[in-house]
C-alpha cells in the first residue's frame, strides 16, 4: 500500500509540473514599448501644446568702462528706457584733468618738433656744402624723428583720454526696462563692475522642447500661438528662431526657441510661464520625400546599402522591416524619397533590437501616453 501511493502520488505532482510548465510556455510576451512617428503628421505642433516659459530676447548688464566714483545714477529698478538715454554718471573731473594735462603736452610736443624740423634744415643745408660733417647732420636728423615720435605718442595718449572721458557716460544701448540696479551715487566703483541689467521689453523669447521624432517637422512651423498663464485670455503670434541640434540626453527633446512681440494689453516678463501651438504650417513638398530621424534608420541586410524602417501595424502592434530609398542627410534628420506613405508609423529608437514581426507598443515619452 504505501508504495503504490508512493507511485502514485509521484505521477501526480509530475502531471501537475507538466501542466504549469505548459501554461508558462503558453503566456504571450509583454509587448515592447518603442518610440515612433507617424509620417506626414505635419499637423502635430497644431493638436499639442508645448510649456515653455518666457525670457527676454536681449538682455545686458551695463557697466562703466573706467573706474571712478558714481556722481549720479539716472534710473531705478522698473524704469523704461529709450535707446541713448543715459543711465549713470561718473565725476569726470579726473579724466578732464588727464586730457587737459595731455593738450599741454601735445602743444609742447609740436613746438619740440617744429624747432627740431627747422634745424635739421639748416644744418642739411651746412652739410651739403661742407660746412658741418654728416655725422652732425645725422645727429639733427635723429633729435627730429625722436621729437615727431613724441608727438605721436602724446596724441594717441590724448585720444585715449578723450575716449576714457566720454566712458564716464553711460547710456542704454538699447529701449528697455531696467530690473536691477548694483550701485549707488557716490559709490567707487571699478571698471567693468554691474551698475544696472537691462532687459529689451519689445520682443520675448520663450523655449520649448520638441521630442526627437518631431524635430524634423519644425522647420514647417511657419507661425505658433502662444499664451501665458498670467493672461489667459491674450495670444500672441510667435515664429521660430532658432532650433536646438542636440537632443537632452534624459528626455530626447530637443530645445526650439520662438520669439514674439511684447503684448498690447499686458507686460509679458521673463520667467512667466506659457504654453505654444503651431497656427500655420506649411505641407511639405512631396516630391523631394519625407524627412525621419537618422535613429529609424538601418541597414535591411547586415553590411548592406540598402535601408530600411521598422513599420508599426496600427492594428496589431506587429513591426515589418520595409525597405526606403533614402536621400540627403539634413540637420533635422535624413530624408526618404520612397517606401514610406503618409499615415505609416514608424520605429525610432531601438531599430537593432526588434525582431520581424514583433509585437510593440508606441509610447510617448514627450506627453506619457501610449499608444
């Protein structure tokens, strides 16, 4: 009895191993999550919006270029300035001193030298008819040139402390507003020391950060809308002015500023926070392809020249390696001239790794949904 149930319970517990074994090997796998991009969304910018948060388009701290004692600072925090209005003073009795010490010089400098040209031409005149020797010419020509050196040094000396004296104004280089002041009247202060920042109020620039599959669409941002949260109910129109070439190595954006006219109604100030949409966009032009990122991008063989995409069913998740004709490589990504139709998905990071047929899932690292 007690080795039949032995037995028995042997086959059992094999049975039982045989069964989980099984319903291991049965599970399907979790599918991958990938980045990707659907070609031809030119319209993506327009149905997102994009945080950012604002700066000034020009901003400077002034500063004297000389040193000496503030006689009086012409403005104060929160001030609006027009370009040449003069923001500080310093006491230019010193400098006026240097130049008028150095005018002295020069003209003691030039009565030097036009006594010293005067006898160099009559002791020429004594020479030629051998009267002096040469060497005495020599010596008069000599005590001529060291005079007319000195005037031209005492003149690019005066010069220097003519533009040193003008230093002791200082004036907006441009229409601004004034957000920080770092000296007082009567204060010493040394060349290049901060007196004020000034910040360029017509024009506001702000940064957003656009994810690496949609880069290559930005350049067809012809203009955006952007508002603040400070002033919902304003919009102002922005364009792209510049675009970032390389991606942050956390996020895979990539940095896109705007810039815009300062509002009508409101004063935009740098560090409000905003949000911007894309209002017009150009299509692209059909017949020079699609652009893509260089990461989807591979070859279809190992070693091969020819290139491929993995292409994402909408349906089913699967990926298909489909081979593409590609183009120029451009900054903002490479361009495909055929293979590839409006509405497909497309792989974009990761291409090495998948396998035909794959099941995937598309996230979204940029908004955190998926797809």
């Amino acid at each position: 009895m007690t080795r039949i149930a032995l037995v028995a319970g042997i086959v059992t517990v094999s049975s039982l191993a045989g069964c989980w074994e099984e319903e291991v090997v049965n599970v399907a796998p979790e599918p991958r999550p990938v980045l990707a991009m659907q070609v031809g969304e030119t319209d993506f910018l327009g149905q997102r919006s994009f945080p950012g948060r604002a700066r000034a388009s020009r901003e400077v701290s002034l500063a004297f270029r000389v040193p000496g004692t503030i006689s009086q600072r012409k403005v104060s925090i929160g001030d609006e300035v027009q370009e040449g209005d003069v923001i500080a003073v310093l006491n230019p009795e010193p400098f006026q001193a240097d130049v008028a010490r150095l005018e002295a010089d020069l003209e003691a400098a030039r009565a030097d030298f036009f006594a010293k040209d005067e006898q160099f031409n009559r002791v020429s005149k004594l020479v030629e008819s051998g009267t002096y020797s040469a060497a005495r010419g020599d010596v008069s020509r000599a005590e001529r040139d060291t005079a007319a050196a000195r005037v031209s040094s005492v003149s690019s000396a005066l010069e220097r402390a003519r533009i040193d004296l003008s230093y002791t104004v200082l004036k907006a280089p441009y229409a601004g507003r004034v957000v920080a002041a770092y000296a007082e009247d009567f204060e010493e202060i040394a060349a290049q020391k901060p007196i004020i920042r000034l910040l360029d109020a017509s024009y506001v620039e702000m940064i957003i950060d656009i994810p690496e599959t949609q880069i290559a669409l930005v350049p067809l941002v012809e203009e955006l809308m952007v508002s603040f949260d400070a002033f919902p109910d304003v919009e102002l129109v922005a364009v792209v002015s510049e675009i970032g070439s390389e991606a942050s190595q956390t996020t895979r954006t990539y940095p896109v500023t705007i810039v815009m006219q300062q509002a009508d109604q409101s004063t935009i100030l740098p560090g409000m926070s905003g949000s911007a949409r894309a209002s017009k966009v150009t299509e692209p032009n059909r017949a020079s392809g699609v652009i893509v990122p260089a990461s989807s991008l591979r070859p279809l063989q190992p070693g091969g020249d020819q290139m491929s995409v993995w292409v994402i069913n909408e349906y089913s998740g699967e990926v298909t390696l489909r081979p593409v004709q590609v183009g120029q490589l451009l900054s903002t990504g490479t361009e495909v001239t055929s293979g590839l139709s409006d509405g497909d998905w497309i792989v974009t990071a990761g291409t090495h790794s998948l396998k035909e047929n794959q099941v995937v899932k598309i996230l979204n690292t940029a908004e955190g949904d998926e797809k």
